[in-house]
C-alpha cells in the first residue's frame, strides 16, 4: 500500500476539556477524563468511515487530544533510559486501534521504518523531528526531507514501507507524541513498526 506522511501546523492554544459524564468501559481509572470522548469519535469513525479515511481523522481527533492539559499521568511521561519509551493509554477491546504516548529524550529514535497498520500522531509536547523517505527496491531508503515538529502538530500514514520515516528527539528537551495504531499493540508495541 502506498504510504504517505502527512502534516498539519499546530492549532492556536490548549483548551480544557469537559469530563463525561460516564467514563468508557475500557479506560482505566487513573487515566484522564478526556481519553474517554476521543475512544468514542474513534470508535464512530471506525464504523461510518472507510478505513482509507481514518488516519487522517483520527489525526484530527489527537490533535484535540494534545492540547489537553495534565492529559498523562507523572509515570506516562517518564522516558527510558536506552530508549524511547512508549506508555499504553488505551487498546481497543476489539483490537481495532491502540492509543499510547512516546516519551522521547533528547538523541532517542526510532530507525526508518513503515507500519503494519494505520497510524496517526500528535505532537503532546517537545520538539520531535520526523524525518521522510522514499523507499527504492535495490536502493533502500532514500532521503527526502526532514520537520521540526511543535506541540499540536499531526501526521498520519497509511500501512506500508513505500515512504518510510523516522522519528527523534534533536531538542533539548523531553518530547512525547500520542499515537494511534490501527491494530492491538497491547501484548507487542513493536509489531507495528516494518524496518526498511
């Protein structure tokens, strides 16, 4: 499948947002009252959209979702020390998608890679840098651009390895992004990535 990287600048400022009145069944107690809206847009846009669409519709939804205020909890926004370290906030019951948050310290990232499934990003907070390629049989991948994210900023990628990327941390400071994969990552979080 063609795969393509997609970004938009990030929205004004961060709004707070209304708690439900009921929390989703398969969010965990301690987590913020905002992930419970975002599982169900998601889960309505898994019904009622093509999956070709929902990347970029659920990049729509995370980039709501990174504005929010206190969204992580002090132990979600812990990095790793060899790594960068991922922290699950939701799977989906059905093991449609699964929502986590990237904390990046400064020189953490990933090698070029591509996705088993849909993804979606948003940036939470930092300055993460993604890098793009273009994937040649014979030729590997090749070179095409690199962005300096900021807080807000989305992207989205279909599966596939044809335009790979990237993602790390040349700032200063701590990053973290919120990523949503089309596909249950709960018991393996690195099946999702195809290295080139």
């Amino acid at each position: 499948m063609e795969q393509h990287l997609h970004l938009q600048p990030p929205r004004p400022q961060r709004r707070p947002v209304p708690a439900p009145a009921k929390p989703h069944p398969s969010v965990a107690a301690a987590s913020h009252p905002a992930l419970s809206p975002f599982i169900v847009r998601v889960d309505a846009l898994l019904k009622s959209r093509p999956l070709r669409e929902v990347p970029e519709a659920v990049a729509g939804l995370l980039a709501g979702l990174a504005r929010v205020e206190g969204l992580l909890a002090p132990h979600q926004r812990r990095p790793g020390d060899d790594g960068y370290r991922r922290h699950l906030l939701h799977r989906d019951p059905r093991g449609r998608y699964t929502l986590m948050a990237l904390v990046w310290r400064p020189g953490q990232g990933t090698p070029v890679h591509g996705h088993s499934a849909w993804c979606s990003v948003a940036v939470h907070t930092g300055h993460p840098t993604v890098a793009r390629y273009d994937y040649e049989p014979g030729y590997g991948a090749l070179p095409t651009g690199a962005h300096c994210c900021y807080p807000g900023e989305v992207a989205w990628e279909q599966p596939g390895v044809s335009r790979p990327h990237r993602i790390y941390n040349a700032a200063r400071d701590v990053a973290i992004t919120l990523h949503c994969y089309g596909r249950d990552l709960a018991s393996d979080p690195c099946a999702i990535n195809l290295p080139v």
